[in-house]
C-alpha cells in the first residue's frame, strides 16, 4: 500500500465532507484506487490539489431569498465501464441558496436510461421528504409542494402516469 497515497486521499475526502463538495466525485474516484495507485493516479490527485490552490478564495454565497425548497435531480447512465452502474446526483435548494447535495453510484444496474432517472428521481424524492421534515423541524415549514426538476422525457411521462406497470413497479 501507498501511505502517502494513502494520507493524501484521507486529507482531501476530509476536506470535501467538510468544506469542499466540489471535489467529492474526483476525489470519490481516486479513492477507489488506494491500495494500489498507479502514476495516472498520482497525477490525478496532484491535479485536484492544483485545482483547491487555483479556487481557495472560491466559496458558498448564502442570500437573502424565499424559502422555498426545491430539488434538482439527473442521473448518467452507466457511466461505470466496470460496474455498468448509473450514477445519481441531486440538489435541494432553499430559495437561491444550496443546501444539500449527494452524488453515489445506484445500487441496482439501469436496463435504460429511463430506469436511471426513475432510481434517481425516487432517491431525491426520499431525501426531499426528510429535507422537509428537518426543515419543519427547525421552524421553516414548507407549505407548498417542492418542485423536482428532472430533464427525462421518459422519466417524466411514467412518473405522471397513476398506475404501476410490470416493468416501473
């Protein structure tokens, strides 16, 4: 094993829990490969410090706005050439303002790229449906329906739809 491999992705998966959810899918990434990094991955992990260097004076501008919550949700369809996993990735924001984000691999293997979206529109649903109760519960009740934003035409029109089908239970 590489310790200073090893300690470099410790540091930088710290810091995008912490501070920096801008590097958390490189870093996610590079972390795959802490038992036995190669020289790309050396690399690659110098060029997310290069990247934290050139944007340390970046940050997270919080404004004043409504509090409206809402969610945009996406998913890449098997994007893992080794799993053929899909990817899913969700935002809530409260008026302009982001406060809450995840990116993770989907548990089951998409057949289409309808059925990533629907895994990652159910995802985003769950998380919005606590989002909202964190919120209630710290005073900042949502009184209208959150609005989630999904680009999939598929996804959409099966998600309008009342009943289930053998194949979108």
């Amino acid at each position: 094993r590489s310790k200073p491999y090893h300690k470099l992705i410790g540091c930088l998966l710290y810091l995008s829990v912490c501070s920096r959810p801008d590097i958390s899918v490189a870093v996610s990434k590079l972390a795959g490969f802490v038992i036995n990094p190669g020289h790309g991955h050396w690399l690659k992990a110098k060029r997310v410090l290069r990247y934290l260097k050139g944007t340390q004076d970046l940050g997270l501008v919080f404004r004043k706005s409504e509090m409206d919550l809402t969610c945009f949700v996406d998913s890449s369809w098997a994007d893992d050439i080794d799993t053929r996993r899909s990817t899913t990735g969700y935002l809530h924001f409260l008026g302009a303002n982001l406060i809450q984000w995840r990116t993770c691999k989907q548990r089951t293997i998409a057949r289409s790229s309808a059925e990533a979206e629907l895994y990652a529109c159910s995802d985003a649903v769950l998380e919005t449906m606590y989002v909202r109760k964190l919120l209630a519960a710290v005073g900042c009740e949502q009184g209208a329906p959150t609005h989630v934003h999904e680009d999939n035409q598929a996804c959409i029109v099966i998600s309008d739809q009342l009943g289930a089908t053998r194949r979108t239970k």
